[in-house]
C-alpha cells in the first residue's frame, strides 16, 4: 500500500477511540475505521479511494511548489529575458513572506489556508503589495509577492 504509513504520534486521537489503520498524506491522517474486520471488495475500494487522495495531494504538492519555484523563473525568462536571473531572485526571494509562519502555532499544517490567516499574508498586506506595482522601483518585488499570495490562495481550493 503506497500511501498507508504508520503515525500514531500525528493524529490528535482522544484516548479509548480506537483506529485501526491511519492513512497519512504529507502530515494529514485519515483514520480506516475497523479496517481488518472489512470484506475484501471493501478493502480494494478503500484502497483506491487512498490513492485517489494520494495522487490528489501529489498534484497538490506539485502544483503548488511548481507555480512557487518554476514559474517565476519561467516568467522571468520569458518576460524579462535580459536580465531573467536577477528578476527570477527577487521573485523567490519573496518566499521570505512565509517566514512569519514562525509566529503561527503549528508552523507547517497542509489544511490551513495561509492567505489572510499569516499576517504577511493578510489582506492589508496584498493591499500594499498591490499598491508597490504603482512604483518602477518596487514593480519586480511585487509582481512576485502577488504571485506568491496567488499560488498560496489557490492552495485553499486543495483543502478538503
Ligand atoms: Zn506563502
């Protein structure tokens, strides 16, 4: 089974509740109530349904850092060919923002949303970032900071 791994120590289970096979995905448990007691037809179709998650968060996971490492330096290339390697920096450079993930509880949960939850993400922020276009000099910086804030809001839709 490709995607069922053991890890008890990540799931919040209460005490008494019992879960016989815990399905993990990057960091998110789906627990398989009663799994050994389940007719065989049951079990394939539980296992597909695991691998439909599993492929699910895979496209996930590839569009995500696809559209937050790659694409930028797509864009630069294309759009600002003459001098696509420094523009390709500023733009990763703003995956500086996500450190006030910091300041967040947990700071990595793939079910949360960051946009308006992380305060470099707020919507004040992306007002500002919005508002750097309207200046030459800090265009680049927040081409790339919009972008970031896009392929983080586009995650959301990932979350189930
Ligand atoms: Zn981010």
């Amino acid at each position: 089974m490709l995607y069922k791994l053991s890890c008890k120590g990540l799931s919040k289970k209460k005490e008494n509740e019992s879960y016989n096979d815990l399905l993990c995905v990057q960091g998110r448990c789906f627990d398989l109530p009663n799994y050994a007691k389940q007719s065989s037809a049951d079990k394939v179709h539980g296992l597909q349904h695991n691998l439909e998650i599993g492929i699910m968060e895979t496209v996930r996971f590839l569009i995500h850092y696809g559209l937050h490492f790659l694409f930028p330096i797509l864009v630069a290339y294309i759009f600002f060919r003459k001098k696509w390697k420094l523009v390709s920096l500023v733009f990763l450079s703003t995956m500086l923002v996500d450190l006030d993930h910091l300041f967040a509880e947990q700071i990595f949960d793939a079910n949360r949303c960051s946009i308006n939850f992380h305060p470099l993400h707020s919507y004040y922020a992306i007002l500002v970032y919005a508002l750097g276009l309207f200046w030459k000099k800090t265009r680049t910086i927040s081409l790339g900071l919009i972008f970031h804030m896009l392929t983080d809001w586009q995650d959301c839709f990932w979350i189930h």
